[in-house]
C-alpha cells in the first residue's frame, strides 16, 4: 500500500511510522506532485489554522479535492477532522474559501467542535470502546481536541466519549478526535489501511471489467 502524510506541519512523522509498522509503503508529502499514485492520504494533528494556510499556499486547496474525487480515502486526526468538516464551530469559525484567514476541505458531511475539549492543559487519555476494532478498547490521546457535533446521513459514528462523537467514517473518509499514532496501538491505521485496500481491489476490478 502506497500511502502519504501530508507534512505541511504537526505530527506527521508519528503517523508515518504506525503505517510503516502495519506495513504500509508510507512517505511524507509535501509538494502535489507526490499526491500521485497514492492509495490513501493521511492529515495529521497539528495547527489547523497552519496547516490550512500552508495548504492554500502549496496548492494543496486544488491538489486534495481532486484526489478526493478519484475515490481515494482520506484519514484525519484532530487538526485533520476540522480541516475535513464540512462546517466548524468553536473558537475561529472557519470558511472553506478561506476568507475568514483558515481553509478547509469541507469534504465529510459533518459540523466540528474546534478546541472543545480546552486547552493543552487539559488534555487527557481515555479507554475507548471502537466494535470495529473488535472487543478491546482504545487508549485514545486526546489534545486539544475537537469532536463531531453532528454528520449527515452518510456518517457512520464508530466512536464516542461521554456521549460526544470521536471517530466517525463517511465512505471514504475517516476521522479521529484523537491521536492514535501517539500510541502502541496501531488497530485505527490497519482499519484504514484496509479502507485503502478495498479502494484499491474495486478500482482493479472496474479497469478489468471496461476491458471486456
């Protein structure tokens, strides 16, 4: 599997390596030319405000709803859930077009919380029970955290603290208010791995199918 982090900012580096544990061919991305060929696109936790910026600044505001289009899955974390959502409310209310200073993707049909778990300082880890990881819980790291207010009819919730969404799945898309690259635990990018893999065998299939 061919998978990229984008590498504007934040903890790509930590995500890089859960992937290569599971196996995966994984490389930081930094320029849209290395959007090419890719199985599957992590965004990393970080500053979202920044790593939004950067992404205007790079071309990354054309490069990703494109290889969004292709059907490529797209898995974000903390920073990377706000810079997916459709629509943000918190602090620093966001506009996809960027006018309000930040841009985001607004590619999954969901509202996101920006910081509403507080500051650094209060930042915690919990035991997380995910079903689609099966019946052992996750240690989810939690650090400025946002959360899903709410998704569309398409969203899948595959996760909640205190009765608050923190890891949901619209088709293509997966996001996490948490850091699961911070852990030993690598069961979240297996999960999306396999997303990748099931992408990739249907894409196989359907170049098989239009040469009969």
């Amino acid at each position: 599997m061919k998978i990229g982090v984008l590498a504007l900012q934040g903890a790509f580096r930590e995500h890089l390596s859960a992937l290569q544990d599971c196996g995966a061919e994984a490389f930081p991305v930094r320029k849209t030319v290395q959007l090419e060929g890719l199985q599957g696109l992590v965004i990393p936790g970080g500053e979202s405000t920044a790593i939004g910026q950067l992404m205007v600044q790079y071309g990354f505001d054309r490069a990703l709803p494109a290889l969004a289009a292709d059907g490529v899955p797209v898995y974000g974390t903390c920073a990377g859930l706000i810079l997916l959502a459709r629509e943000v409310i918190g602090e620093a209310a966001l506009r996809p077009d960027g006018s309000s200073g930040q841009y985001r993707l607004g590619l999954m049909d969901i509202v996101a919380h920006r910081n509403a778990y507080g500051r650094q300082r209060e930042s915690f880890e919990a035991e997380l029970d995910i079903p689609v990881l099966g019946a052992t819980p996750f240690r989810g790291v939690f650090i400025r955290a946002p959360y899903v207010v709410s998704g569309g009819p398409g969203v899948e919730v595959l996760a909640r603290h205190e009765d608050r969404i923190v890891m949901a799945r619209q088709g293509q898309y997966l996001v996490t208010a948490f850091h699961p690259e911070l852990t030993g635990d690598r069961r979240i990018h297996e999960y999306f791995l396999r997303l990748a893999a099931d992408r990739a065998d249907k894409g196989l299939a359907k170049r098989g199918s239009s040469r009969l």
